[in-house]
C-alpha cells in the first residue's frame, strides 16, 4: 500500500475551513490581510483562530500563508506579525521571501517553514538551497513536469515536497504576474490580482515605420489570448501518487465552500481509492465529481512537459459547467433539512446532495418549494440574503438522512 500524501486544502473563510475538514482534507492552509498573497482576504484573525482550533480538535493541520515579498518598511511591522503568530500557533508558516526566512528563523525558530510556489523551485538544486536555508518542505512550481518531479524526488529523498494538483492556472510564472500591478495598481503577490488574463481582448498590429494602428480580424475563438484552463491532475492521479509526493495542494484561496468541499471530497475519495486498489483506479468517476463545479474546462497543464494546444480557452472566460452550485445544509432536526441556496432553486429541480467520504450522492426531487422562514410553498426561491428552503424528512432515502449534516453541499442542473 502507498503512503497516502497530505490532502492540502485552503481555508479563505471560515465556513471553508469547516468544510474542508468534513469532507477529508488532512491540513487547510490559509492567510490574512497584508500577512501573504492575502489582500482580499475574508477572513479575521479571530475565524483563523477559531479554523485552526477546529482543524486541531479533528487532528488536522493548519498552516498559515506568510509568503509575501517584503519591503524595507514591512519588517517594522514584524513585533506585531510576531504577536499574531504566538496567538494562532499554526503547525507551519509559508514563506517566499529569503528575508522572511531568516526573520523567521531568528524569531520562531522552532516554527517549521513551508517554501511556497512563489519562490519558483523547479530544480533540485533549488530545493537543497532551501533545504540547508531551513526549509521543512518546497512547494513546487506549477510549471514542474511529472519527469522533473520524480527527479527532484529522487535527490531530494529528506525534504517533503508539495505539488499542486488542482485549480486556477496563472499565465505569469507560478502566480508572479505584473500584469495587474501595471493597469489596474492591484499587486498579484499580495492576492489583489485583478485576474486581467481572464479579460478579453481586442489584438492591434502597429506598423512601425508609419505608426498606422490596424485591428487584426479576429473571431470570438481569438479574444481571450491568455485564458488559461483550471488545472485538474486527477486523469494523472495514479502517476502523481506513485511518484511518492508529500502532499498535495488544491489552489483557492478566494473560493467558497462549495468548491472547497467539492474538490476535496473528489480527491479524498480517489486518493483513498486508489490506496485500497491501485490496480483497478478509474479517476472517471472522480472527474465526474469535479464536473459539477463551474470551471473553465481542465487541464494538465505542464504535467507532461510544454502545455498542449488545448491548454487554453480561447473562446470564453465562463464556466463550462451543466451544474450550479444549489445550496449548503445549515441546519438539521429529526424532521427536516434546512438547505440555504446558492442559486434560484424552483418546483421540479432534482438536487444532489454531496455525501462526506461517498462517492455516490443523495438526489431529491423538489416536488415543493417551501420557504424556511415562512414556511409558505413558492413555485420558486432566489438566493441571497439567507434565503433557505426546506427539505422534509420525507423525501430523503432513509440510507442517506444520518450522512446529511450541516455544511453538507447540494448541486443541481443549470
């Protein structure tokens, strides 16, 4: 049997910290405002403080994101950073920044220090470098091959070592992109990325010795010229386990619960999969757990080398998804489930819940629509400011009701 490699999942919000943690994620990695790639974070020190208690009590790790690129004026604010660091008492810290290391080293020196992708590590070279720095494991570079890895495994046997295996790809390398910083003031590396490959554009073609400006002729498959894919390693899932990672990193630190749920039960559920029986894993069906997340379609990205033509989506930054997310159980008695929705639910939608540790969900017909405030029947309710429906006992198989909890997510067709 393989070691089975962390699960590593990211807690943005509070809610997502609960819910990464019900469906299976084995540490949650999160950060705060002006502390890391953190700028928009919605979360307060005091819910960080509270996910870390609760990930703790499940025997969980939490590690915090420290990894931004400081100036000169930032290490005056250290004492404070300090502070925060004793209160929340996180099982690591993730750095990008060489000063920050030796800061670090200098004033907590038995925290373990996580290198993160922002440092760009793509050899084995670099990771010795961080190794001898202090360094307890290298996040590598999303543009590391599955060759490369195997290769910096193999020198690098006494170090762990962490890849992402799912999420938004950056055109700029591993996330340090200028882009937004030039046009928009937003910097990416303090998490403010106005995500400007996802705009669409219009191509110029300037003759230089005359300045004439000409608009190249373009069709709509032409305008989203850096529109990257999602990564999605699960078709490579047996290789990567394979090849001995010590955890694994799902990208998302400005993403509800719905896909930090989601996208940790499919790859918990895979992971396990495949520990029991590598010789029959199928990740098809795992893929079909990713698919109801709306996603820009999914890529290997650089698992192989070079990215793929098809890599890029050139016709559109929506989602690509038949599925919305529905709602989310928030509360639950002997008789009922309260279900706060993500998207108008009406009469006749079947919704599924997503079943912690089971690979097959609990589907319910909506035969009503009934308000969980008024308790009036409505041939249809928005989302928004709360607003929850109602599923009666009755309507819910008597195998999954006990597995239907709070957090628990639903999803439904479009």
């Amino acid at each position: 049997m393989i070691k089975k490699p962390e699960l590593l999942a990211p807690g943005g919000t509070l809610d997502a910290f609960k819910t990464a943690i019900l469906y299976g994620a084995d540490a949650i990695y999160a950060g705060l405002p002006g502390f890391s790639m953190r700028a928009r974070a919605k979360i307060t020190t005091e819910e960080v403080k509270s996910g870390i208690e609760l990930a703790h009590a499940a025997g969980k790790k939490v590690y915090l994101a420290f990894n931004l690129f400081a100036h000169d004026h930032e290490f005056a604010n250290m004492p404070r950073v300090s502070e925060i660091i004793n209160y929340l008492k996180p099982d690591a810290l993730i750095v990008a920044d060489p000063g920050v290391l030796m800061w670090v080293r200098e004033h907590h020196p038995d925290m373990p220090i996580h290198i993160s992708t922002q440092a760009n590590i793509c050899s084995a070279q670099s990771v010795k470098f961080w190794q001898n720095a202090g360094a307890s494991l290298c996040v590598l570079a999303r543009e590391v091959s599955h060759n490369e890895f195997v290769s910096i495994r193999r020198e690098c046997p006494d170090i762990k070592l962490e890849i992402f295996v799912h999420g938004a790809m950056c055109m700029s390398y591993s996330g340090r992109c200028l882009l937004s910083n030039f046009i928009t003031g937003r910097p990416s590396n303090r998490g403010a990325c106005a995500q400007l490959c996802r705009w669409k554009y219009d191509v110029i073609l300037r003759e230089c010795e005359t300045g004439i400006e000409m608009p190249i002729e373009e069709d709509e498959r032409g305008a989203y010229i850096m529109n990257s894919k999602d990564l999605c390693l699960m078709p490579r899932l047996a290789e990567v386990l394979e090849s001995a990672p010590d955890s694994l990193k799902i990208e998302g630190r400005n993403r509800s619960e719905y896909y930090v749920g989601s996208v940790v039960h499919a790859y918990r559920c895979a992971i396990d999969d495949y520990a029991r029986d590598p010789e029959h894993f199928n990740p098809e069906k795992y893929m079909d757990m990713l698919n109801v997340l709306e996603t820009r379609g999914y890529t290997t990205a650089f698992f192989d080398g070079p990215v793929p033509p098809d890599a890029h989506n050139y016709e559109t930054a929506r989602s690509s998804s038949e599925y919305h997310a529905a709602g989310v159980v928030t509360e639950k008695t002997n008789d009922e489930i309260i279900l706060e929705l993500r998207n108008e639910t009406k009469v006749g939608d079947e919704i599924s819940f997503v079943l912690p540790h089971s690979t097959t969900g609990a589907n319910v017909k909506l035969t009503q629509i009934i308000d969980a405030k008024t308790r009036h029947d409505l041939p249809k309710q928005s989302a928004g400011q709360h607003n929850s429906i109602i599923i009666p006992r009755a309507w819910v198989s008597d195998s999954d009701w006990d597995k239907i909890v709070p957090l628990v997510l639903a999803y439904k067709h479009k």
